[in-house]
C-alpha cells in the first residue's frame, strides 16, 4: 500500500507541474472591420492583437511558459464570424523539449463562417530530441469560406548542431466543408527519426518540413506555385482534388524552409505576418 501511494503522489506532483493552456477566440465582422466577439485565456497561452485597425484582425498567439514538454496540455478553438477576416500566427517558433514519458499535446479547432476568410500561419514548432508531441487540427469549414493554412516542423536547430536521434510525433488534420469531410492527412515519425529523415524516400536527410492547405483551391493556386519551381531552395510538390489545393515542402534546415514557405504564400496572395521577419 505504501508502495501505491507513493506512486500515486509522484504522479500527482507531476501532473501539477505540468503547463496547461487554452485560448477560446471568436470575430465577427461590423463596419467593413474585423472585431473581436469573445476572447478566452486560460494557463500559460494568451492571444493579442497588434493591428485592430485594419479590415483583416490579426492575432498572434504567446506561450509565456515558453515551450511545451511532456504532459503539457494545449488547447486552441477559433470561431471567425460569416464574411470577417483573421490572420493568426505566434509570437515565436514553438519549441517542444524532450520528454521523460507522457506526450505533449496540442488540439486546434476552427470554425469558418460563410464568405469568411482565415489565414492559420503560426511560426514553426521546433522538436528537440527525444521530444513527444500529438497534435491534432480540426477544421470547419461552412461554404463560401476560405483557408491558408501553413504548419511548418523543424526537428533540431542546424544552427546549433541538434539532431532529433529518437522521439515521437503524430500530426492527424480533418478538414470539413458544410459538414462533409473533405480532407484527411495524418503523420507519424516515432522511434530513431534521424535515421528515418536520412531516407531518400522520406526527407533524404532534411529535417525541416511544412504542409500548406488552401480551400478552396485549385489550377490557379497550382500554376503559381510551380512557376516559383527555380525559386525554390528545398522541395516543393504541390497537388489539388476535391476543391483543395496542398503543397508539401521538406528543407535541409529551418532557414531554408522558412524561405520557400515565403516564397509560396507570396505567390498565393497571403503575405506572411510580421512576426516572422523580425
């Protein structure tokens, strides 16, 4: 019996010390602006709003514990109002540090109205090695509305010779469209991920990678794209069915992606926020 309560309050010390956040955001659309309707902050995230005088609302989000770990637990929901517009993005990379067990896990909900308009552009999550992460984003998409959407993962700063040996990543997407599903992409790199990057078929040794989801999308959004194919530093192959477009890009470094991932939003008219040029 000793031996249960001790574990019992290990565990318990544990999941005390453990970062929680949640934000909860929804924007509507009044005067030919963009304005918040509701806005919820809860642990360590908090969402601010530099640009409020302008038709598109941008809101960037702030981890202040300033990363996540295993057993951290994170929670994004945003609602954007039929015909407003809203850019999201974050103060910094993400940086997901190395884990004794449990994974860290990230949910994000959004919710587009008709005739609305959100670009979802945060910086990258950086996974040190050893890291754990679950990630999964939901998205609703009513019909009229649209999405640029960019989540972008470097695993190990090149800059600082890190290399991710071993950890645990699953990424799992839905995209809805008026209640039907339309889109799904789930991704897992567990286990000795350097070895696995190594692999010609999988990065060929890249370490950085990003998924682009535009919708509606389609011949336009690809044109543009491949007309930047000399442009490019790190592979880019971008494809559309079903109304979407999807663009996937995998880099030697996180540099080297962030510049390519310039270069494609640029071409389909979503300029990237500030945040990722200071």
């Amino acid at each position: 019996m000793m031996l249960v309560g001790a574990a019992q309050s290990q565990n318990e010390t544990f999941a005390a010390n453990r970062a929680a956040g949640r934000i909860a955001l929804a924007v509507a659309a009044e005067g030919g602006r963009t304005k918040r309707t509701r806005v919820h902050e809860a642990g360590s995230l908090r969402i601010r709003f530099p640009n409020a005088s302008t038709e598109a609302l941008e809101a960037v989000i702030v981890n202040t514990g300033g990363g996540m770990t295993g057993g951290d637990r994170f929670a994004i929901e945003i609602a954007v109002g039929e015909g407003a517009r809203l850019v999201v993005t974050s103060t910094a990379a993400e940086k997901v540090y190395r884990s004794t067990g449990p994974d860290a896990e990230m949910s994000v909900k959004l919710d587009v109205a008709a005739r609305a308009r959100l670009a979802w552009l945060p910086q990258e999550t950086i996974l040190f090695d050893r890291a754990r992460l679950a990630r999964r984003i939901d998205i609703d998409l009513a019909e009229g509305a649209s999405l640029v959407m960019a989540e972008a993962v470097v695993l190990g700063r090149a800059a600082m010779e890190e290399v991710v040996k071993d950890g645990h990543f699953i990424d799992r997407w839905r995209l809805k469209r008026g209640g039907r599903l339309i889109y799904a992409d789930s991704a897992r790199l567990d286990g000795a991920i350097a070895d696995k990057l190594g692999r010609a078929a999988i990065a060929n040794g890249g370490i950085a990678i990003a998924t682009v989801l535009i919708a509606p999308g389609g011949e336009a959004e690809l044109t543009a794209v491949r007309a930047l194919e000399q442009q490019f530093v790190g592979e880019v192959g971008c494809s559309a069915w079903n109304g979407i477009a999807v663009a996937r890009l995998c880099a030697k470094d996180g540099a080297q992606l962030r510049h390519d991932l310039i270069a494609l939003l640029g071409a389909l008219g979503t300029a990237v926020p500030r945040s990722w040029l200071q």
